[in-house]
C-alpha cells in the first residue's frame, strides 16, 4: 500500500520522486523494505480504525500496527493516532 500511495502523491504532483526512487533511496540509507502481509488480516485490521476514511492511512497504520513497526509520516491525524508515527 505505501508503494500505491506513494505512485499516486507523484501522480498529482504532492512529491518529486517516484516511488522506485524513494524505496530505494530508504532501504539504501537506512534498510526499509516493504514487507508482504497477510492481506485478509490486514484488511481485517484497517477495518477496525476508525478514525480516518482514507483508505491509504487507514491500511498503511494497520500494517504498521500489525507488525508492531514505526510509521514514518508526516501526516498530522495519523500521528494523533498511531504513537508510534516518526518523522
């Protein structure tokens, strides 16, 4: 979901970069990879937040939160809700 997210912030002009450029930039500076979760249980978990309609935020804080990771976001709402946002 966050590589979907990002292509779309490049399609309407809200980052510079594609997503290929950024992942790769991330896992060469600080070893990100983007994992492949269990897509029935994180739909399952993004339908449990309710604090956002972005279906985006709402899958990307699920995976996160799944995996007991860090979010790295920008995103005011998302930092409200999910303690462990880094930006």
């Amino acid at each position: 979901m966050v590589v979907l997210e990002l292509a779309y912030l490049y399609e309407v002009n809200r980052i510079q970069d594609p997503a290929s450029a950024i992942l790769k930039e991330l896992e060469d500076t600080i070893g990100i990879s983007v994992s492949v979760p269990n897509f029935n249980l994180l739909i399952n978990k993004a339908v449990q937040i309710e604090w956002t309609r972005d279906p985006f935020d709402r899958i990307i804080t699920a995976e996160a939160a799944m995996n007991d990771a860090y979010l790295v976001s920008a995103d005011q709402t998302i930092r409200k809700y999910y303690s462990k946002t880094v930006w």
